[in-house]
C-alpha cells in the first residue's frame, strides 16, 4: 500500500513539472466490487437471454454479445432458446462449462466467455405400407415427414374391397390404438416402418329357390353373390300366372320383412338358401249354369248343372286357374298341361297335347289357350272363325264370348275373331287397356285409369258402362257386366232378370265372375257369395272356403 502511495505522489510531481494538473479515476471505495465484462454467444440454431438487475439482452443466433461492467457478485440469469427444429445442447465456458440445462444463474467473480451450444434434432423417415400387397391404402395425415422422435404422427388406413383392417405393426415406435384403423404414431428415435394388416373377408354364396318349384321365381337383385357376412341383399320374388306370394324363409340370416315380395335379407356368417314361398292364388270362374272355385292348395270345386260332368273336377290336382263354358270346364296345371272335362260335341275339350300354357278361357262351346310367348290356341266351334287365332302375337290376356274370341295385346291395343254382326269384335281402336272381357254378344275393355268402354250388343244396357270409374275387374255374363272396384264393391249393369246384378250391397271382394244368368264374387277371407239364377244350385257356395 505504501509503494502505490509514493507512486501516486510521483505523479502528480511530475504533472505539476510539466505545467498541467493531474485527471486521475477516482477509485472505488475500498471494499466496492469490482466491474467484469461477459461475452455471451449463440451457435446457429438458436437464441440466449441474458438478464441482469431484470434488464433482458438478446443475442440471436451465431451473434457475441459483450455486456459490460457487471460488478462482481451480480446475479446473471441466462435462457437457451432453440429455434424450431434444433435443440439446446450445452453450455461451454466458465463457470457453466459442460451444463445441459438450458436456464442457468451464474454470480459473475470475473470475465466470463460464455457460449450455447444448438444443434439440429435429429429426424427420422416413415415408411408406410400394407399387407398383403393391393390389399388397401394407407395415408400419413400430418404428412411433414422426416419426423424427430416423439412426434405423433395421424395415420389411417383404408381397405380395398374385399378386404377388411386388422391391425397396425411396426418394429419400433408406439400406436395409440393398433386395432383402429385411424390412430396416432408416435416416432422413435430411429427411422420407422409401419405396417396396415388387412384381410380377406370372408364370403358365402346365397342360393335363391322357390317353393312350389313352378310357382315363380327368387331373384336375388343386388346379383353380386357371394357376399360378406352382414351384407344387406335386396331380393325379389315374382309369382307365376296363378300363384301368389308367400312369404321368404331361410336356413340362417335374417329378412327386413319375410311376408313382402320385395325386401332386404342380410346375410349371416355362412352359405344360405333362401326362399320364396308361394301358393296357387283362389280364383273362382263362372259357367253358363255352374261355377267352379279353386283354392290355395290346387283343389278344385264345383256346383250347379252337371249334365254333361263339367263339375265332376274331384280329382283334379296342381290346378292354378280354372275356367267355365257352357257345357264344360278347364283346368290349366302348374305344369303348363291342360286338363278339361264335360261336354265335347265341338272339340272344345281336345286339349291333351297343349303344353305351355299361362291362361285359360272358355267361350260357349270352344276353349282358347295362352301360351307362355304370347301366342294363342283354341278348339272347340269354329263357323264363325272364333278359333283363327294361330297369327296372333304378343298377346298377354285373352277371353272368349259365345262365338267370338279376344286378345289384349302387350301394347294395350286389343284384336278380336269371330262372330261381329253386333259389333262385338269392333276393338280396334282400343288403346291403353288393361284388361279385356267377352260377354254373349259384346266385349268390355277396362282402361288403365279405371275406367271402362264396351262394343256389341247392349239391349240390356250391358254396355251402358261409360260412366264407370275406379275399376279394377271387368267380367261379363251373357246379357250383363259386372265391374270391381279398387274399394271391394261391386257394380253391374244388364239383364236383372234373375238378379244376377243385384251386387250393390256386397263388399270385401277380390274377384268376380259373371255366368249367363248368375255372378260369383270371392271375398278376401276365401269366402265366396254369388246373386242370381240358382235353379241349378250354381250359387250354392256359401260354405266355400278357398283361402
């Protein structure tokens, strides 16, 4: 202490020798810290915040900032920043040399050369893929790959048809559902490989039957057999001429609803056969003196006048529609035969050899056949031409009166033969019908809206039919029309000599038929009623029941 006083006082001599006064630093007071300089530094890749005495400096990335006159013993507050993508890696230099925290305090004791140390995080490659190969598709939805680890990354994965997800795999890194086929990956801290597993699905055949064999058809809609388990299928089923629908059955798997002709079957985990059920729809038809009935099991009844045997039907079987002349009867089998019974002095019943029929009818002493291609046949009395039906084509319903036939064609347009001297074949300007019937001397036609015309002979007013709406059958007797309506009461016009119209009062009816003095109604239990001439007993079916 007593050297820097002599050299102080040195000084100021030597300051006063050369003629100016001496500008000395006063010194700090004894016992004052003493003032450092730091220089703080930041690789690339990141920032640090020096604090002191709550003043923040900044020093940005790869930049040396010096902060000067620190006293000794200052608290200085530092934070390591690394810009996104790099991490902190260390401090380097006294007194924090090698610390790996990224928030530090140092109390400064001296000069200080301090630098953070940032590094790019290191990232890894998804791969993704499926198994088997073609099987799906898988998708990376956050799609910034390369990944650092611990990165959750949105991953899904989506089947081809035919095939179904079964699960996630990968040799490292973790899923947050493996079994979802949507989910999150999080990378490890390697390059990862994730996997999609799918399968087949499984799928059965589905085998469409019908039942009775000639009964109809089961159409499976959908048509893409053979399905998965759970697959919704629309079916169809379709009657034949003289069958109705039933309801659908099945060996396994389950129906929207089994007693709708049109419905969805879903498929169950196994081959099945499917169903569809139908019976012979009732039906009744109406000869000149006896009316016939069949019923939903094929058997076929009768009564009234059985001179020449046209009722003795007892062993008829598989019968699916039936009709009644004059002296007569027919019965078209499932088959597509025809079997005929009664009178026969005109070769109306020399129908052995027919096969492919779809409907019969009968006029007063001849019988005509529809065939399944839309051609026709007849036999029986043929001196007014009544059975030149062998051109006609693409006829889809025909009826018969007593010496005239006639044919509806597909198109709705109508064709007739036979006896015309009351203008009962006068049809051909018919358009837009849709069903046809053949009394004695005329012919009635019921319009696809309902309504009704009608040509030929009208001395009762049996044609008096021009006013007729919301009809849904025609038929005909000798000398009167009757007409059904969408409501299940009846109307007719014509001869009432017998009562045979006197139908105003019936209700519930799915069909008519009308005889030469009598007319049948079947009502929607199977039960029948009938009006008119029952001098033969043909309206003595009160206890029938067809259904």
């Amino acid at each position: 202490m007593k050297r820097v006083s002599i050299f102080l006082i040195t000084v100021a001599l030597i300051a006063v020798m050369m003629g100016c006064e001496p500008t000395l630093d006063p010194l700090p007071p004894p016992g004052t810290p003493l003032p450092y300089d730091l220089n703080i530094s930041s690789t690339a890749g990141g920032s640090v915040t020096a604090t002191v005495n709550e003043e923040d400096t900044v020093i940005g990335p790869g930049e040396t900032v010096t902060i000067y006159d620190i006293p000794a013993g200052t608290e200085l507050d530092l934070l390591a920043s690394p810009d996104e993508g790099y991490q902190f890696m260390e401090w380097v230099g006294e007194p924090i040399d090698g610390v790996t925290t990224p928030v530090v305090t140092i109390t400064v004791q001296g000069y200080y050369e301090i630098t953070a140390n940032f590094e790019p995080i290191p990232t890894y490659e998804l791969t993704m893929a499926v198994s088997p190969v073609n099987s799906g598709t898988v998708t990376d939805f956050t799609n910034e790959a390369p990944y650092a680890a611990g990165t959750n990354v949105n991953i899904k994965a989506e089947a081809n048809e035919g095939y179904r997800f079964v699960n996630w795999a990968a040799p490292a890194g973790e899923f947050d559902n493996a079994d979802e086929a949507e989910t999150t990956f999080t990378m490890p801290g390697e390059a990862a490989n994730v996997t999609a597993n799918f399968e087949l699905i499984p799928t059965y055949e589905l085998t469409m039957a019908v039942d009775p064999e000639l009964g109809g058809t089961a159409i499976d809609v959908t048509d893409e057999s053979p399905y998965a388990e759970s697959i919704q299928v629309s079916i169809r089923a379709e009657a034949n001429l003289g069958y109705r629908f039933v309801n659908w059955t099945s060996t396994a798997g389950g129906f929207d609803n089994a007693n709708e002709a049109e419905t969805t079957f879903t498929m169950p985990g196994e081959a099945v056969n499917v169903t569809a059920n139908f019976e012979v729809t009732p039906m009744i038809a109406a000869g000149s003196e006896h009316t016939i009935g069949l019923t939903s099991n094929g058997i076929v009844v009768a009564v009234g006048l059985n001179t020449y045997g046209q009722c003795n039907i007892g062993e008829w079987e598989d019968i699916i529609q039936v009709a009644a002349g004059e002296q007569h009867t027919v019965g078209l089998k499932n088959n597509g035969t025809v079997v005929v019974i009664g009178g026969n002095d005109y070769g109306q019943c020399n129908v052995g050899d027919w096969v492919d029929i779809v409907q019969v009818i009968t006029g007063y002493y001849h019988t005509v056949g529809l065939k399944s291609d839309g051609t026709v046949v007849a036999v029986g009395l043929n001196v007014y031409g009544q059975c030149g039906v062998s051109d006609w084509e693409d006829i889809i319903q025909v009826v018969a009166g007593e010496q005239h036939t006639v044919g509806l064609k597909s198109d709705g347009t109508v064709v007739a033969v036979g006896w015309n001297l009351l203008g009962q074949c006068d049809v051909g300007d018919w358009e837009n019908i849709f069903q046809v019937a053949g009394g004695a001397f005329h012919t009635v036609g019921l319009k696809s809206d309902g309504t009704v015309v009608a040509v030929g002979l009208n001395n009762y007013g049996q044609c008096d039919v021009g006013d007729w709406e919301d009809i849904v059958q025609v038929v005909t007797g000798g000398l009167h029309t009757v007409g059904l309506k969408s409501d299940g009461t009846v109307i007719a016009v014509g001869n009432n000599a017998s009562g045979q119209c006197d139908v105003s009062d019936w209700e519930d009816i799915v069909q008519v038929a009308a005889g030469e003095h009598h007319t049948v109604g079947l009502k929607s239990d199977g039960t029948v009623v009938a009006a008119g001439d029952n001098s033969n007993g043909q309206c003595a079916v009160s206890g029938w029941m067809l259904d």
